[in-house]
C-alpha cells in the first residue's frame, strides 16, 4: 500500500520530467542568440521572436505594477485592520471566488470592459489590466501570508512602546514582512507571463510590424504565438522548430521565476523561525 | 527656536487643538485601505455585472432552456442555431475522465507527502508539485498536441489523437497539483495525538492512516477535489488545443469535443462586436462562471466544517 502512494507521487515527478525534457530537447535546437533578439521574417515562418518576448516582458510587469500594491493593501486591511465580521467574510469570499473565475472569463471581461467600455482597444494596457485582475487573488494570499508570519509579539512590543496601529504596521510589519511578499510578486510575474486567455481578446496579436512603442499599442505575446503557430495558418510543420523554441523560452521563463520565487520562501521561513 | 524645535512644537499645537490625532491619522489609513480592501469584490461584482450585460441579450432571440438542450451550434448559419448542450457534454466528458486520474493521483500524492515521505523526498517533491501548478497551460496543451497526439493515434490506430481521452490526460496533469497541495495541508493539520493514539491502540501504521487520519481530513481532501475539478472546467487553452474541437456530443472517449472554454476562446475574435454570435459567447461565459461559482460555494462549505473541527 505504501508502495502505491510512493508510485502516485512518482508519477507526478516522471510526469514533469518527461515533459520538461521532450520541451527541451526539441526546443533547444532552435534557440540561439538571433532566435531572441531578431524580428520574425518570412511571414513568421524565420527568424527571432523578439517582439513576443518584449510583449510579454511588457505585459508581466504591466499586470504586476496594478495587482501588487492593490493585493499588498487589500492584505493589510484583511490581516492588519479588519476585525472579523460580515464585511471581512464578504471581501475574502469574494476573493476565493476570485480565484476560481476561469481565465477565458477574465478574458471576456477584459474585452467588455477595458477594451470596449473605457476604450482602451486591444492593447498592451488593456491586457496588463485584465492580467491583474486575473493575478490579483494570488498576490492577495501570498501577501495575506506573509502577513500571517511576522510574529504577533513585535506588533505588541510596538504597540506597547506607544507606537499607534499605523506607525506599528508601516515601520514594523511591513519591512518585516515584505521580502516574503516579493515571493507573491514573483510568481504573479510569472503566472502572468504564462497566461494566455485572458490576453487573447485583449491585448495579443499574430503579428505587429514594430516593437510596441505606446500602452496603446497591440502586442504580440509568446503563450498566444505559441498556440497560434501551433494551431492555425499554412505552416504548421514548417514552423514546428519555432514553436519548440518558443515554449521552451517561455518554459525557462516561468520555472525560474517560480524556483526563485520557491527559494526565496524557503529561506525565508528559517529566518523566522529563528524569531518565534 | 530651530526649524526642528519649531515643527515639534507646531505638532504638538495641532494635536493639542484635536484637528489631527493619532486616532484620527489611524482612522483615516483604516478607511483607505478598507476602500482598496473592497477592490477584490468589486472586481467580482464587475465580472458578474458585465457578463450579464453582454450575455443576457441573446435570451431575448432564444429562450435559456433551448440554449441550453439544443445540440446544434451553427452560429453563423443563416438562420443561425445556437444549442450550447455539445459543449457542455464536452465540458463534463472530459472534467470527469480527467478526475478519474487526478483525484486518485492527488490524494495519493498528498497522503505520501504528509504521512509516509522523508523530509529529503518531501522537500524535493513538494516543489515540482508546486512547480507543476505553475507551467503555462498553452505548453501543456501543445505538449498535448505535438507529443501525446501523434503516438496515441499510432498506438491505438484512432482517427485523431485530439479527443476526450487525451485532453483528459493533459487537464489530469495540470490539476494533480492542486488536488495535492491543498489535500496535503488538510492531512497534515491533523493532530498528531490522533494518530498516536491510534498508533498506541495497536494499529498499524497503515491502518492509522486509512481509518484516523484520511476520515479526520475528510472534508479538507473534498475542498481540494472541488477546487481541483473547478480549475479543470475553467481551464481553456489546454481544452482548446487537445479536445479536438468538434462541437459534437461524444460517444466515447476516442470522440474529439469541444469544451465551452474553448468555444468562447476559438470563435470569440471572429464574431461581430454585440452581435447574437458575440451575446452567445458572452452568455456561455456567464454559465461557466456561474458552475465554477457554485463550485467554490461548495469548497467554502467544507473549508468551513473542517476549520470548526479543529
């Protein structure tokens, strides 16, 4: 019996190892230095993917600039200020639902609202709105947790050395807390890399013929140029190399942030046992 | 007087006349964050609200019950038909293969981590569990398509390697971790007095953990099935590159289907802006919305047993 729960949680690993290595393998042939700083030539079939790359760096950073303060305050006010009551039960339902909305929706609601109702069109702005909105209820409890660790006791010596509650949570707790909170940061960044639905409508498109120059702009991204070259159009053999090398990039892309955002929290909860 | 002299004593003046206490400043920061603490759940009432906006009309052309049971969808015929019952077929079909593989797979891995593995194998599997919830689903589905396709046509002498089982497969992958982590915490909170009293019963130690342990978890392992079967609804890209895309009702597992997330995200960039194609996308949305709802409502429901039975 213990065998078997060994073998399900091996299946896990060889899972993730057989398809980090057939991405790899396949993927690592097409990347080279041109493969990342070129323009695509050839109607996409040749050359760099440069411009996915930019997009998504743009639109990560984008989601992220909006999600991050808005989940680090929305923590503080559920860790920090909120007593527990109907109000606060009603915000963290609603940020658990939150997080189970599916992606596509995000999508379509990104599209009526950010592309449509406040006019933005697709662009780069539109799509790192609705990434934040799609990233928000992760950097909310990675944040909320962060909060949770910093051990109660220095609040209270804080507070008994007549420090008032706001004083005790923006020189206390949140310094203490906020290299954890870097680890919510970290993966929204990636995870917003990562996604595609939410961009589709919104932000992403096959082609541009230039760098995006304004948050008005239309982007191309590398999840969507993944799924596009994998799936539409007339070359889907011939550009087969090029999807490899994209995912592998975007792969390398999301495992790093995650791993270091992993590490990060690692490290950082033997600090604070050493506190308590 | 020097300048720092003459701020303290015009603090102290302002605070002595009551115009901006402590208690005021604490006051005012409470409200600020309390307006950006709502931010979570006015985004939600957002989504619902323009869901219902650019979805609802499509009920005045055909009625919510027709919708729902049709089984042809040809939004761009003329006239058009808009019967939503193959994607839900598709939805459920491959939702439900996929937990015959994931809920096993999850609550085995979980059961591992917590009760049996040594903290050298828990500390490496834990983060490629994590690690595993993080990929991009558009990788997972094009793994789907380039790798798991091609040999299970070869193998299994199918007409396309794109279909229930395979997308069942890929979802199973990417909601595996989800079912783990979050059962893992679940059994792991268990009281350690428990099992030692079984333990000090003279049960084994397998017993411990089939009859003590996995019934005190119980409602802990349900939320994490319920979140993980949720994600594997909501999950779009990896459904819309492996399922095969034909908005059939399958009648078996070897049948290519298309999901209701992938219908909204194949056809949603080809339809005219609030046209009915575009009020039926929308509306689909709102469904999938709602069903994921439902299911979290269901997910609170155990959390909330379970935090009241420690």
């Amino acid at each position: 019996m213990f065998t078997l729960l060994s073998l399900t949680a091996l299946i896990n690993v060889l899972a993730l190892v057989a398809f980090l290595l057939f991405i790899a393998i396949n993927g690592i042939q097409a990347i080279s230095w041109s493969f990342i700083t070129e323009m695509p030539r050839a109607s996409m079939t040749q050359g760099g993917i440069l411009p996915t790359i930019v997009g998504t760096v743009y639109l990560a950073i984008g989601a992220v600039l909006f999600a991050f303060p808005i989940g680090v305050c929305t923590a503080i006010y559920l860790n920090e200020f909120a007593k527990d009551g109907f109000w606060v039960r009603l915000i963290r339902q609603g940020v658990v639902n939150l997080a189970g909305v599916p992606s596509v929706v995000y999508g379509l609601f990104g599209l009526a609202f950010f592309v449509i109702i406040l006019g933005m069109g697709v662009s780069l702005i539109a799509g790192a709105l609705t990434l934040a909105a799609f990233i928000l209820p992760l950097v909310i409890a990675s944040a909320e947790e962060s909060l949770r660790a910093v051990p109660q006791n220095v609040r209270e010596a804080s507070l008994a050395l007549g420090a008032t509650k706001w004083q005790t949570i923006f020189k206390i707790v949140l310094p203490t807390a906020f290299a954890s909170m870097l680890t919510g940061l970290i993966l929204g960044l990636s995870r917003a890399a990562g996604e595609t639905a939410p961009i589709m409508f919104t932000a992403a498109v096959f082609s541009t013929a230039q760098l995006p120059s304004s948050i008005f702009d239309e982007v191309m991204a590398m999840p969507y140029h993944i799924y596009v070259l994998a799936t539409a159009g007339t070359n889907i053999e011939e550009t087969r190399p090029l999807q490899y090398g994209t995912a592998l990039l975007l792969l390398m892309i999301v495992v790093i942030l995650n791993l270091s955002a992993i590490l990060l929290r690692n490290r950082l909860q033997k600090r604070f046992k050493r506190y308590n | 007087m020097s300048a720092v002299e003459h701020r303290v004593a015009t603090a102290k003046t302002i605070r002595a006349r009551g115009l901006i206490t402590n208690r005021t400043i604490d006051l005012i920061v409470h409200i600020i964050f309390l307006l950006i603490g709502a931010s979570g759940i006015i985004l939600l009432a957002l989504i619902a609200l323009f869901l219902m906006m650019e979805g609802l009309p499509i009920f005045e052309k055909i009625s919510f019950w027709d919708f729902i049971t049709g089984t042809e969808w040809y939004p761009t015929y003329v006239p058009p038909d808009y019967g939503i019952l193959p994607m839900i077929a598709g939805t459920a079909s491959v939702v439900a293969l996929s937990a015959l593989f994931a809920i096993p797979l999850g609550i085995g891995t979980a059961l591992y981590l917590a009760e049996i593995a040594p903290s050298q194998v828990r500390s490496v599997v834990k983060p490629v569990i994590e690690l595993i919830e993080g990929l991009p689903t558009v990788v997972i589905g094009f793994f789907g398509m380039v790798v798991v396709a091609p040999w299970m046509q070869n193998t299994l002498g199918i007409s396309t390697g794109l279909n229930v089982l395979n997308a069942a497969i890929m979802l199973a992958f990417m909601s595996v971790p989800t079912i783990a982590s979050i059962a893992e915490d679940a059994i792991y909170s268990v009281p350690k007095s428990m099992r030692e009293g079984a333990l000090a019963l003279g049960a084994t130690r397998w017993e411990t953990i089939y009859s003590v342990v996995f019934p005190a978890s119980l409602t802990g392992i349900s939320t994490a099935v319920v979140l993980g079967l949720a994600r594997a609804i909501g999950e779009t890209m990896v459904v819309l590159m492996v399922a095969g895309g034909a908005a059939i009702i399958p009648e078996s597992i070897f049948d290519p289907v298309r999901p209701m997330p992938a219908n909204i995200a194949a056809e949603m960039g080809n339809a005219p802006f609030r046209g009915e194609h575009y009020h039926a996308l929308f509306a689909i949305g709102l469904i999938l919305f709602f069903i994921t709802f439902m299911f979290n409502a269901v997910a609170t429901y155990f959390a909330n047993k379970y935090r009241q039975f420690e």
